[in-house]
C-alpha cells in the first residue's frame, strides 16, 4: 500500500466504460476496509461516452466524496500539452476551496 507507505491520500480517476461502476464501488469498498484516506474523486474521458450526464449523477450519489474535476474527451491530442496545466490548476483550486494544504 503505497499511500501507507508515503502517507498519501488518494484522488480515484474514473473513467466511463461497462464495468466502471463496479470496478468504482470495488475500488471504494476497498479503500475504506483498508482505512486509506480519499480526497475525492475525476471523471475522466466524459464527452465521448453518450451516457456521460447520467453516470455522473448516478456517481455522485453512490460516491462519499467529493468530485474534484470532470476532464472531457480531448480529441487534438497534438495539443494535449496545453489542456493539461488547465486541469491541473481546475484541480489544484477545488483542493484549496475544500480546505486540502497543497
């Protein structure tokens, strides 16, 4: 367990796809019996599933925690590079907004 390890707490990144929920709700599951602490949770690759509003509602009502990002289907991959520091401070201000010392 390497957020033991590092003392770290865990951000789970879920991506729709069949089996999502399960393997989501396996994954909490877990992580509670183990008492590993999560901040919250990301959906990621949201705009290419048709589903994409519905399994966040359903999400955020079976998940405990915080959703801390949604990051859509980025299709230019070419310019992936300038998405990613985007999200990244998305991310780093729903942390400070919900008291997390960065």
């Amino acid at each position: 367990n390497l957020s033991a390890i590092w003392n770290a707490s865990i951000i789970l990144v879920i991506q729709p796809y069949l089996g999502a929920i399960n393997h989501t709700l396996l994954s909490l599951s877990y992580l509670a019996s183990e008492k590993i602490p999560v901040l919250g949770w990301i959906l990621n690759n949201t705009e290419e599933t048709q589903f994409a509003e519905e399994w966040e509602r359903f999400l955020t009502e079976k998940i405990p925690y915080p959703q801390l990002l949604k990051i859509p289907f980025i299709p230019d991959k070419e310019n992936l590079h300038l998405q990613v520091p985007l999200l990244a401070q998305k991310l780093k201000q729903q942390l400070l907004q919900l008291g997390y010392e960065l």
